[in-house]
C-alpha cells in the first residue's frame, strides 16, 4: 500500500516539475541535433555551391556578420590553398614576384638562366674612353689651371696691393658677380694676381672674393 502511494506522489511531482528546454531552443535554433545538421550541411556546402543557412538563427548569425563595419569584424581570415590548387595570384599584377621561390621555380629552369645569363653577355658593351676636349683658347683665364698652379693658404698676403679697400666697398665689389668663380675669372682677367683693379683682392692673397682654390687642389690629390 505504502509502496503505491509513493509511486503516486513521484509521478505527481514529475507532472508539476517544469520542462527544461533545449539548450539551442531559444536563439533560433529547433534543437541542438537540428543545429548540428544544419552546421554540417553549411560547412559542406551541398553540391559544391555555398550552401544558404538552414535555420533561423543561422540567418540571424549571417546578417549580424554583413552589418559589421570592417573594424568590428577583424582581420580577414588566412585561406591556405588545398594540395594541388594554383598559388594564388597577388591583386597587384604589376608587383615582382622574384622574391617568391615557389612563383620563380615554376617558370625557371637552369637552361633558361643559363639562356638569360647568354643574352645579356651579347648585351654588353664596353665604352671605350674618349680623351678630355681642348679648352678653346680665348675662353678666358682657367680658374682651375690657376688654382693648382698657387701653394698659398686663403688669406695668405702674396701680392703687394697699393690702395686700400674698405671692407664695405670690398664686399659691394663682390656682389657684383654670380658666384666666387665668376668673381676669380675677372679677377684674372683684369691683371690679377699681380694687379687687383677690381677691388676684389685687398688682402694680396691672389683669391677674389670668397673664392679657393682647396677643392681644385683635392680632386688632383685623389
């Protein structure tokens, strides 16, 4: 008798006792064996073509992933080609690829450097040297002749000067020449070193102006 009524009281218990749903019902999901069907069949893709998702949330889950604003979705993902795909192709077809082993094997062979390495040797072309033109004469004084034909230091009195030169009348003489080289040239032209009619040598040191004869002496001496 005992025995019946308990019996009694657990089925009535079990009868009052809610019902756990699914773990997948709820978020689209019929049961979690339905979703797993559905996973495997969208990773399969059916017949080869992309398979559409086959449940409500799958639809849910694919919509949420094209609303995405590409710095909310990550980095792309990394698709490593199957075994015996074509490597594929760089977006950029102007971009070398001769860093690329695979890419450089596939279209070399020994024979063909060796065809390339031919080609170029017939390329080859040796220039011979020409010797350095005259200098026409009636160009004007050789600045550079003269520069290595002075031992003198910039500064250095060599020449006696007459007349004194102030330094503001010293400087406007030189503003009236492009460069120090110009200033030199008709320097020499005007009876320099030995005569300084121009103004442009106060010091007697043979160098008009700023000019100095250190860079024509150095590239000898290389």
């Amino acid at each position: 008798m005992r025995v019946g009524l308990s019996g009694l009281a657990v089925l009535a218990l079990a009868a009052c006792a809610p019902q756990v749903p699914d773990s997948a019902a709820g978020v689209g999901f019929e049961s979690y064996a339905a979703y797993s069907v559905d996973r495997e069949r969208a990773l399969r893709g059916g017949d080869g073509v992309a398979a559409a998702p086959a449940s409500e949330g799958a639809a849910i889950a694919a919509q949420a992933l094209a609303t995405l604003r590409p710095d909310e979705a990550g980095p792309a993902p990394v698709i490593t080609p199957a075994p015996g795909d074509p490597a594929p192709r760089s977006s950029n077809p102007g971009l070398s690829d001769e860093q690329n082993f695979d890419a450089v094997a596939a279209r070399e062979s020994i024979e063909s450097d060796r065809e390339r390495l031919e080609r170029q040797r017939q390329q080859y072309a040796v220039v011979a040297p020409e010797p350095v033109p005259e200098r026409p004469t009636g160009a004007g004084p050789n600045i550079a002749q003269y520069a290595l034909s002075t031992t003198n230091r910039v500064g250095q009195p060599v020449h006696r000067r007459l007349g004194r030169v102030s330094h503001e009348r010293y400087l406007s003489n030189c503003a009236r020449y492009g460069s120090a080289d110009l200033a030199q040239e008709a320097f020499l032209a005007a009876g320099g070193p030995e005569r300084d009619r121009l103004g442009l040598d106060p010091d007697g040191d043979g160098f008009a102006c700023f000019w100095d004869p250190a860079p024509f002496r150095a590239a000898v001496r290389r």
